[in-house]
C-alpha cells in the first residue's frame, strides 16, 4: 500500500505540478484517488506512469497529465453537475466525483462501464451516475450541466453538448483526426450556443469518439 501511495505523490509532484497543473484542489483529488484500482492487475506497477495505458475492449486510461489537465480547465467550485463522456476505467469519474456535487458519465462498452461502476462502488463514489450509450447525444434528462468533458477525440465540437451546457459552462475536447487532436476548451457565454469561446490547451491523442458526433467504428 504504502508504495503506491509514494507513487502518487511522484506522479504528483513531477509529472502534474512540475507542469503546470496549479488548482489545489485538483492536485489532492490526483493524490487521494487510487488509480492502480483502474487498471488491468497485469499493468499495476505501471499505474502511476507518465502514459495512457490499455484498458481492454482496445480503449485507454488517459495520461495522469491529461485527467489533471482536463479537470483543472473546468475551473470547478464544489457544487457542480458535470458530464463526462466516455467513462472508459472510470478514473477520470473518480476525480471529478470528490470535486462536485453529481458526476453523469456515459459509456458505449457496457463491459466497461460495469467494471467502471464495481470500482466507484468500492470507493464509496456514490455521486457518479453511469449510462450506457452514444454519449455523442449528451444526457438530455439530467441537462444542462455547469461543465463537460469529453474523454473520446471528436472530429468536430458536438452541438448536442453545447445545448447541455449552462451559460458560462465549460465543454472540453479533443477535436481533431483520427490520429491525433486539439485539447479544446470551449465556454458557453450566453443562451445562444454560437456565442463561445474557443481556447487550445494542447496538442493530444485520444481513442475515437463512435458515434452520431464521431466516427464509425
Ligand atoms: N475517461 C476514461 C478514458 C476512457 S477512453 C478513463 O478515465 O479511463 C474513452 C472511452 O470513450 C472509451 O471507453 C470508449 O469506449 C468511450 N467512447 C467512445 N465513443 C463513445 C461514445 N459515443 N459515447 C460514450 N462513450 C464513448
């Protein structure tokens, strides 16, 4: 136990806060959730590296750098409903579940969303709420939300997040090819879905969003 727990504050240490990633209240979440429960048994030494890692089904667990990177960008308070599509280990939920009031995460690989769920269970992440389904679609009964994140790469900016969001949310994305991708950080200023705001955090590489918003499979 007490090897993963130095394991984490390095990754902390030198992989987040040595680049950047500043918001306190981020960088306790990144040294309290135990990211070697979200990954394969065979890859637990490799848990707290600087690198996606394989998850099964040929998606990933993203960078420790990029989970911090992402939450960071949604410039939460506490009392925030956050969607976050493509809940893949479920990782990326456990972060954002100890930093908002309600976490809503959709997957396409029911596999994937039930082991996802067996571990947020076990770690008492009663506020995260998973769905199966093309999250290309949002999750128009529990809309609008304050932000949403986007952990599959979309080829362009979904209009059915941006109806989601509330003004002054925040909806980050990889937009890009196949390949590789733009980690966007778009704001919503006001009731009209075309007044935003577009900002790049970095150039990035993520699994396909499949789907209505993405691509086939
Ligand atoms: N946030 C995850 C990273 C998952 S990788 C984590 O912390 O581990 C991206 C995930 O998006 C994959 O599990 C993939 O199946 C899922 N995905 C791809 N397209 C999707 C879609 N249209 N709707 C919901 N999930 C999707």
């Amino acid at each position: 136990m007490d090897r993963y727990k130095r394991q984490k504050a390095r990754m902390v240490e030198t992989q987040l806060a040595a680049r950047g990633i500043k918001d306190p209240r981020v960088l306790k979440a990144m040294t309290t959730v135990p990211r070697h429960l979200f990954v394969d048994e065979g890859l637990i030494d490799q848990a707290y590296n600087d690198n996606p890692l394989p998850i099964g089904e040929h998606q990933t667990i993203s960078q420790p750098y990029i989970v911090a990177l992402m939450t960071q960008a949604l410039e939460l308070k506490g009392r925030e409903r956050i969607l976050e599509i493509g809940t893949g280990s479920g990782y990326q939920a456990a972060i954002l579940a100890g930093l908002v009031d309600r976490v809503f995460s959709v997957e396409r690989i029911a596999s994937l969303a039930t082991r996802a769920r067996k571990i947020l269970d076990q770690l008492n992440c009663y506020n995260v709420a998973i769905r199966v389904g093309d999250g290309s679609f949002g999750w128009k009964e529990e809309a609008p939300f304050d932000g949403i994140v986007t952990t599959a790469a979309a080829p362009a900016i979904p209009q059915y997040l941006l109806e989601q969001l509330v003004p002054g949310g925040k909806l980050i994305i990889p937009v890009g090819g196949r390949d590789i991708q733009d980690l966007i950080k778009i704001t919503r200023n006001s009731a009209d879905i075309n007044d935003i705001k577009k900002e790049s955090l970095c150039g990035c590489r993520f699994v396909s969003l499949i789907g209505k918003s993405g691509w086939s499979e």
